[in-house]
C-alpha cells in the first residue's frame, strides 16, 4: 500500500487509516478480510500511530472516500463521460475532474461491465454467432450464473469448446479485450490496467459448469473427456468438493452414507468443518454415529492426502449416485422433479 503525499501532507496509507477509525472496528473488521496480508499489517501500525484526528479531517476523508466511491459506481455504469457529466452535475467541474483524475491513476474498471447489466436471454442473440473465442472471453468476465445460463443456450456443438476457450485461456490482451468491448458496446469506454489482464482457466469454467444443469454439464464434460481428457479430469475434480455435501438433502445424504465404508467416512472427516460433520452424523443412527466419533478420536493424527483420498472417494459415490438418477445435486436451471 503506497505511502504517497496527497495534498494537505497526508498519504493514502494516513487517510485509508483514518478512515477505518472512522468507520469502527466491527466494518472495519469486514473490510480487512478482503485486504492482503501486508496491507493489513501496514494499515495497522499506521492506526496505531495514529494518536489524534481533527473531527475536520476526519470529515474530509469521508467525504473524499465518498465521491470515489460514487465516481466508481458512474464509471461502472456507463464509463469514464457517463461518470464526468453526473459528478460535474453532483460536485462541479473542477472537483468532477480531480476525483476521476484519482481513479484513472488507480481504478481498474473491469472490462465488459455493461454486458453484466444486460439480460441473459437478450445478451445469448447478441454473441451466439459470435467466434467460441469471443464467447469465452465474454463469458470468463460475467458472474458465473450468468455465464451458465448463455452456455447452456449455445448449440450443443458449441458448448463444449466454449468451455475448453476458458478452461485453457489464460492472459488476453488488453487491446483485444478493448476491440471486442468496441464491437459490443460503442459507448463504453473502457478502463483497462495495460499490463495482460489473467482472466478464464479451470476455476472460472468450474464455477460455470457447477451452476448449469446437470444436462449440459454432462454434455461438455462428456466431449471434453473424449478431446481433451486431462483437462477434462482437472475439471471433474473440482466440481463437486467433499464440502458440497451440504448441498444434498438428508434422503440423498443416507443415500451415500449407504454406500461408503465405516473406515472410509471416519477418515474423510477427520479435517471436515463443523457443518460437514453435523450433517453427516444428524443423518447416522445414534449408534453408528457414535462408532464413527470414536474412530475419529482413536485413530490419531492422519496424514491429509489420506484424508483427501478418502473424501474423493465419497465424492466419487455421489457423483456415481447422481449419474444413475438416484440423488439430486442442488444446481441452478434443470432441477425440476418429474414424478
């Protein structure tokens, strides 16, 4: 965190501090947990530095974290001269253009905002002729509920490569990413950091096969598997984590408990949190659930790649189970009950 002079002799890192003792410890709190460890550790000895604040200062530094704040949200909206004409409006010209000028030296605006802002249903007319690369650059900048629904609407010959385009993306171009904003939206005019912005990979395409149905999740995993089959076996291990078993209702849950081996679960929830561990046992006969705590305690420490091994295999059985039609992982889009 950069310990600049602004003007009035106080550094972002002094106004960032006086800020968070403006805001009390509980925000304050909420705020650090999205912070990197050495801003923490900066941002802390600062405010334990910090001996006195004028209730003058204090007032400038609200008012100065509100209207970036504010220039933030015109610039998300509708870009850089959507975000100068509201501030001139709400603040003047001359302060309009010293707070956009503070936000074009820092502020990343992430690319295709405004794609984020339009429907689904409209958005799949407007870039399914497009290049599966283009789409897959699209889809890696929208939140992943979005981007399921646009893939599950693809021609099923699509879908498949589309995911294969994110799995394997890995930097794009700024100047890439700014022709095909142009091509989608003239108006928008884009902020976007000139080092290549990381975007796409296994996680990203992860997040978007987790939340489409279950039939084109099955689709593009099934050609994945046949052209790219080690991409395809990163993928599947990341779908469906041990932890997800919150997502099953206890009927599937006693489902999968029928099937795993005693030594097994004992194992696989050695390092399970607090909620995996209560489910599972609300979901065991009092008997048998007291067996299993009992192993837990006597086994002694476990090595963590068994405790995975045997957490992936319990993963293994549901998916099996979900494959067969026996249980139903809760998921965005086809989850609809036919008696």
């Amino acid at each position: 965190m950069a310990r600049t002079k602004a003007e009035g002799g106080i550094s972002g890192l002094q106004k960032a501090a006086i800020l968070l003792i403006a805001l009390g410890p509980e925000r304050s709190a909420g705020i650090f947990k999205h912070l990197k460890e050495e801003e923490i550790e900066e941002l802390t000895l600062e405010i334990a530095n910090t001996r006195s604040v004028t209730p003058q200062v204090k007032e400038e530094v609200i008012n100065e974290f509100y209207e970036v704040c504010l220039a933030q949200q015109y610039i998300a909206e509708g870009g850089i001269n959507y975000a100068k004409e509201l501030l001139e409006k709400a603040l003047g010209t001359d302060k309009a253009m010293d707070v956009i000028g503070k936000l074009t030296a820092s502020l990343q605006v992430k690319p295709f905002e405004f794609v984020r802002k339009t429907d689904a249903s409209q958005l799949i007319n407007f870039i399914q002729d497009e290049h599966p690369q283009t789409i897959a650059l699209i889809l890696s900048y929208l939140a992943p509920s979005q981007a399921a629904l646009i893939i599950s609407a693809l021609p099923p010959d699509s879908q498949a490569e589309v995911a294969r385009r994110i799995a394997v993306m890995d930097r794009t171009s700024p100047d890439v990413i700014k022709e095909v904003e142009k091509v989608l939206e003239s108006k928008l005019a884009s902020l976007v950091n000139q080092d290549y912005t990381i975007i796409g990979g296994v996680d990203a395409v992860v997040d978007i096969l987790n939340t489409v149905d279950r039939g084109t999740e099955k689709h593009i995993m099934e050609t994945l598997e046949i052209e790219e089959p080690e991409l395809a076996d990163e993928i599947r291990k990341k779908m469906f984590v041990f932890e997800d078993i919150l997502l099953l209702d206890n009927r599937a849950i006693q489902t999968v408990l029928r099937e795993v081996e005693n030594n097994e679960l004992a194992v696989a929830l050695k390092n399970a949190n607090e909620d995996v561990q209560k489910v599972i046992f609300d979901n065991l006969s009092s008997r048998l659930a007291s067996m299993i705590k009992e192993d837990m305690e006597f086994m002694g420490p476990v090595r963590l790649k068994d405790v995975e091994d045997a957490q992936q295999k319990i993963v293994n059985i549901i998916r099996k189970l979900e494959d067969a039609g026996e249980i139903v992982i809760s998921r965005g889009g086809g989850d609809e009950i036919v008696v």
